[in-house]
C-alpha cells in the first residue's frame, strides 16, 4: 500500500485530463470556471478548515486530495458528477495503491460533496464542501459580454473578494464576501446562493460551528 500524496495526485495523468475535460464541458456552455484553479482553490481550503480545526496531517492531506479531485464527475457530465466523480476516484486511488479505508474515505468525500438536505458524514465531506462552495469569486466567469451573463455568473461577477474563516472561541466559521451591487442586488444574490450558503451552514454544524455569512460587512446567515 502507498501513502498517496497531494502531489502525485495534482500531477496524475488521468487526475490532469479529467479536470480539463470537465472544464471545457462547461466553458463549451459558457458555464463559470471548474478547472484546475477550482480544484486548487477547493483543496486548499479543505485543508486550510482542517488545519485549523486541529486535525492530523494525514487526515488535511487527505482534504486536499478530495478537494481536488471532487468535480472530475463533470468530464462525464454534470448531472450526477458527484457519483460518476466518485466512481473514477476510486479507480485513480485504488490504481495508486492507496490504503483501502483511506480510499473509501476519499470516495465518499466525493461522491456525497452535493447532497445538500443533510449533514456531512465525514470530515473529509465537510471539509471539501467549505472548498467547494466558498468558491464564489470574479476569476470564475469567462464570458466577457455582460449582456451575455446568467444570474449565476454575475453573481461571480460581482464578487470582488471572499474570505472563509475561523473563530475558534466562538466556534464560528465565517464568509465574508464584498459584493459589487451595481452589478447584482444582495436579493438577487440570495435568489441564486441561498441554498449553497444553507449547505455551508450544515457543514460546519459537523464541526459543531456556527456558520455565519457577511456581505459588505452586514450580517446575513
Ligand atoms: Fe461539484
Ligand atoms: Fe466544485
């Protein structure tokens, strides 16, 4: 058995086509960015919300492995990636010779990265939803024409900055956003990124937090 790094799998062939296959899904429908610096940007703060939550370095490695890997379901299509995702990351894994509980746990981080009714199960899952969907930012949209935008990507648009972080006293994991609101109101906001921001809330309810969201310094969540 391995111990499969972060490194080797930012670097595996197949990990490399299956981020860019499933990034120009998208960009063929004009759909915000989901390559590599979606995938980095999930990582890291997997890790990160890890880190500072005082887990083991195996297990934020472990974060950082699922937080890349987690949308490669997209190469197949977006509908159901999660489950698709999963099913490749645990060949990419077992073909690595990863230990098999830790697969498992890679594997489920993934496949259940999307279920929004309920609870994460794992830490793993927690952590790659807080990287997955604290992605909201400028860098995600590639259509240069504003006329041209859905709701979704001026909501990126307008997004200028966004910070996750943690209060460890008052176990509170926060997101401030700066929103442009010349470009979309905070109500239009809320229509498109209510129930990604109610996902956030379930995750850090894992990690016996409080979720707490703010907008142009104003408390919303
Ligand atoms: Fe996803
Ligand atoms: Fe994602």
């Amino acid at each position: 058995m391995a111990n499969v790094t972060l490194k080797e799998i930012v670097n595996n062939t197949y990990v490399k086509a299956y981020i860019a296959a499933a990034d120009c899904n998208f960009a063929a429908v004009g759909y915000k960015e989901h390559g590599a610096r979606h995938a980095r940007f999930a990582s890291d703060t997997a890790m990160g919300i890890l880190s500072s939550l005082g887990y083991s370095s195996r297990d934020i490695e472990l974060a950082g492995i699922a937080g890349y890997i987690h949308d490669i379901g997209n190469a197949i299509n977006m509908e159901e990636h999660s489950l698709s995702g999963a099913v490749m990351t645990k060949r990419i894994l077992e073909s690595m010779r990863m230990e098999p509980k830790e697969t498992m746990a890679v594997v489920n981080a993934v496949g259940a990265h999307e279920d929004k009714e309920m609870i994460p199960n794992s830490h793993l899952t927690a952590a790659v939803i807080f990287g997955d969907k604290s992605d909201v930012h400028q860098a995600r949209v590639r259509i240069e024409k504003f006329s041209e935008l859905d709701t979704h990507s001026k909501v990126n648009l307008a997004c200028e900055k966004s910070q996750l972080g943690i209060v460890s006293e008052s176990k509170v994991i926060f997101l401030k956003l700066r929103i442009d609101d010349k470009i979309i109101s905070i109500g239009e906001y809320f229509e498109i990124f209510l129930e990604r921001m109610l996902h956030l809330k379930k995750a850090a309810k894992y990690f016996d937090h409080s979720f707490v969201l703010y907008i142009n310094d104003k408390k919303f969540l």
